[in-house]
C-alpha cells in the first residue's frame, strides 16, 4: 500500500492505472475508521481491480460551533487496517494541499438540504459536496463506496453526480451495526460510559417504529411522537430531530407511502449520533 499525500502524485498514479484500462474503487472517509467502513473497502476490494482510501477531516463541512478539533484521529492504527483490508493507495492529503487558499469556489446544494442533517448543519452538505467534487476529480474512480448511515449524504451525492454528470457509479452500503444494535461511528468513542449504554435507544426506537408500520400505522406524526417519547423515556441525550420523508427525494409525507425514510438524531455530552431505517410500504 502506498501513502500518497499531494494531489499531483494522487492525479499521476491513478491516470497510469487508467491507461491500463484498470477500475478504480474509492471509498471516502475522515478516518479513524471502524467496521462500517472496512465493509466499504471489503466491497470496493471485491468489485474493482484498484481500491483508494481517502483520509481527510474536512473542515469545510464542520459548522463553527461542531466538532471538528475533537474529532477522532490515529492515523497508524487507521493505516494498519488500511493495509489489512489491501488497500493500494492511502490518500492522506494535508488541509493546505486540499485548500492552500480559502476556496474561490465552492458547491451549493439546492435541494435534499432543508430537512434532516441540512436544517440544523447549514453548509455541511455544500463542505461535503465541494470536497466530493475535489476527489472526484483527484481520484476519478469508477464506484465510489458511501454508507447508507448517512442517507442524506448518499441522497446529496446522488444529485450531485447526476447534476454534473459526473462519471461515477455511486454505490450505497447498508449501515453496520454493534451486536446491541448502535450503528457503527467514529463518534461513538467520545460518548461518556453511560451515555454508551443508553445510546441503544436510537435503533430500538427505530425498530419499534418499524413494527407500528408493519402493524399498519400510516401516520407518520404518530410516528414520529412514538419515537420521541422512547428516546425522551430512557435516554439523556437532546433529540435534535426525528422526521420521516419519501427516499431519495427527501420530501415530506401525509401519509405513510412508498419507499420511506425514518431517521433521527440526538445530541450527547460531546457528540450528536444520527441513524436511520429506510423501507419500503407496499
Ligand atoms: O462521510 C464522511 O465521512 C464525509 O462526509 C466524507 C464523505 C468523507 C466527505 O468528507
């Protein structure tokens, strides 16, 4: 594995690889990666014939106010993994060499961003839109490997590459999870020990939800109050938001129809988790 830290050797190494007709698979990361992402690179592994990882906490999609000096981040433990899921080249720029000026352009998403993650991060989603498209050009893969935890983002992508039609096939990854349940985040380790244990709530409420469905609730205010008093009942954390919209559009719904998504996310002492279910009423 190759630790590659300037665009220009990023730009060089790939365009050989393409002059040899080879597939390129990218998986994208602000690192300190856990098993959600080895499930990516596993799937970029098997499905292209060159996988690069990129590690970039990228302070364009943090608000002021968020975490971006707390997140999480061991770049030699990341690199261990990194080479044990056979990685061929680890993209580990430096902030100056993705934005030596402060950017004279920037990605402005118009839609999917009003709701969710986009009402209460303004900006995150154009941080992470810009940054895209940075890679995007830098890496030029053939599939580009996202999780489906962060539905929004997968949603966001989707316009984005279709908008400027760019020519990569987006690929979205089912969410892993730990055995009791908490999806996968490099954000779980800065939940405080208790906080760890009623951190469970998020996807049992999620998985209650889906039962009232399957039961045949339609109202998604019912819902979403359904929700809220599990959370509210048996955790500390602040909930930021539950809402449910039609997937991808992101569209809200009167009625319960379609291909939907649940989604929430609560604020601990130090860090704010999202999940989600998406699924599908007949
Ligand atoms: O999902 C993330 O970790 C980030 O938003 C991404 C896609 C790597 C862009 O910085």
């Amino acid at each position: 594995m190759k630790v590659v830290t300037t665009i220009k050797d990023m730009q060089e190494l790939i365009l050989k690889q393409k002059s040899q007709g080879k597939s390129i698979g990218f998986v994208p990361t602000m690192g300190f990666l856990h098993e959600g992402h080895l499930t990516l690179l596993n799937r970029a592994r098997k499905e292209n014939d060159i996988v690069v990882l990129s590690i970039f906490v990228n302070p364009l999609q943090f608000g002021p106010k968020e975490d971006y000096a707390e997140y999480p981040r061991d770049f030699e433990r990341d690199r261990a993994l990194a080479e044990s899921e056979k990685v061929d080249f680890l993209f580990y720029p430096s902030v100056e060499e993705m934005y030596p000026t402060s950017p004279s352009v920037k990605v402005t998403v118009q839609e999917r961003t009003d709701v969710l993650c986009g009402s209460s991060r303004p900006g995150h989603f154009d941080g992470v839109a810009t940054v895209i498209t940075k890679f995007f050009n830098i890496i030029m893969p053939t599939r580009a490997y996202f999780g489906k935890k962060d539905a929004q983002q997968v949603a966001v992508i989707e316009g984005l590459i279709s908008d400027f039609n760019i020519p990569v096939n987006l690929v979205a990854v089912d969410i892993v999870r730990e055995n009791d349940g908490l999806a996968k985040s490099s954000r779980n380790v800065n939940l405080l020990p208790t906080e760890r244990k009623e951190a469970t709530v998020l996807y049992q409420s999620l998985q209650a939800a889906n039962a009232a469905i399957d039961k045949g609730e339609r109202d998604p205010i019912k819902i979403i109050d359904m929700i809220c008093e599990v959370i509210g009942n048996e955790s500390s954390g602040v909930i930021d938001y539950v809402q449910i919209y039609s997937y991808p559009q992101l569209k809200p719904l009167e009625k319960l129809e379609g291909t939907i998504i649940i989604a929430l996310a609560v604020k601990f002492t130090k860090v704010r988790l999202i999940d989600n279910i998406i699924t599908k009423i007949d």
